[in-house]
C-alpha cells in the first residue's frame, strides 16, 4: 500500500508565496486522490507511485499510469520546495550547470507559459554531449520526463490560481526565485547525474 508522503513543512509556511488554503486542497485533495486511486487500481499492491508506475507500463494500463504518474509527480513537486529559511544554495555544481544554461530563467517560464492546461515542467538532466547536460521536458497527465528531473514546477490552475490568478508567468517566476528547494534540487543533480553516467557505461 503506498503512504501518503506527508507534506514535508507546515501548510502555512510558504506564505505569502504559497498560501496555506492551495496547499491544503492541493496536498491534501488532489495529490491524496491520486494515491488513493492508484491503490485502488492495484489492490495495495505497491509501496511507492513509481512502482505502480512501471508496472503500469509493463500492463499498458493508461488509467493506472495516470494516476500513478501524477501522485509521484506531486510528491516530487512538494519535496522540491521549503520555506525561506530552508531553501538552502545550489551546489557548486547544479551552480555552474544552471550558468551554462543560457537564459535560464526566461527558458523555465515560457516553458511552463507553452504548456496548454494542466501540465508539468521539468529540469532533466539529458545524456548529450560529454555528459548529462540541464535541459526542459514539458508533460502532460499519465506522462513523465525521459531523463531523471532536478526540478519540476507544477502548471496546472489548481497549483497557483488562488495565489496568482491567471498569472501563471508570475507564478513560474516566483517559484524559482521564492520556493525552490536547492538542498533538494542539488541532491537530485547528483543523483542524475550517477543515473546518467551508469546509463551511458
Ligand atoms: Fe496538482
């Protein structure tokens, strides 16, 4: 049976940048649902999202990889940002990648501005090359990135509307510059990076 990951810091605790009220019907309606329902769909027979989520492709069970994909997003997506005292630096290294990445910041946001409805930004790291290298994935419902993700801001309505109405620009902005977890993004780099070498090996 997979867990609900609890909500890693308090529901108010993003605030003014997140409010508590989006946290509270986003963490705990629509990212419990989608847990719910993937247990549902495999009788508890899994421990986290991304097992359901490769036995979904396995099956070729669209309804299962949807549901699957979007509780292991929603958990990637809540672990990936802390309150301002916790949102710690990039590491020198995730530093210097997102240096090499030229315009950044303008390439996040009018990813996540390009995305039609409800949807997903990620930063993968991709094996071109000499080595895995940051580059942006947009996805869709029961889809997830190709390469592994450091970050992946959430675009749908219900993850900014409350708090930045029909701004969604805004919101991309300020989710890089107010609620990125960098401890959580630098250790994912690190990660990516291992899973690409081994990959490429
Ligand atoms: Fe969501």
């Amino acid at each position: 049976m997979i867990q609900p990951a609890p909500l890693p810091y308090p529901y108010d605790s993003l605030e003014p940048w997140m409010s508590e009220a989006t946290l509270r019907f986003h963490h705990d309606g629509h990212y419990l649902r989608y847990v719910q329902r993937t247990n549902e769909r495999t009788q508890g027979r899994f421990t986290t999202p991304s097992e359901a989520y490769f036995h979904a492709l396995e099956i070729g069970d669209v309804g299962l990889r949807h549901q699957a994909a979007q509780a292991w997003a929603h958990e990637r997506f809540f672990e990936g940002m802390a309150p301002p005292l916790r949102r710690g630096s990039p590491s020198p290294a995730l530093g210097r990648a997102l240096l090499d990445f030229a315009d950044f910041p303008e390439a996040l946001c009018n990813a996540a501005q390009s995305v039609f409805g409800s949807g997903w930004v990620h930063v993968v790291l991709a094996p071109l090359g000499d080595g895995p290298t940051l580059r942006i994935e947009t996805t869709h419902g029961g889809s997830l990135p190709r390469h592994p993700a450091v970050m992946t801001p959430h675009v749908s309505e219900h993850a900014y509307y409350l708090d930045y109405p029909d701004d969604r620009p805004r919101f991309c902005q300020v989710w890089l510059r107010q609620l990125v977890d960098w401890d959580v993004a630098s250790r994912r780099y690190v990660e990516g990076q291992r899973r690409a070498t081994a990959v490429r090996s």
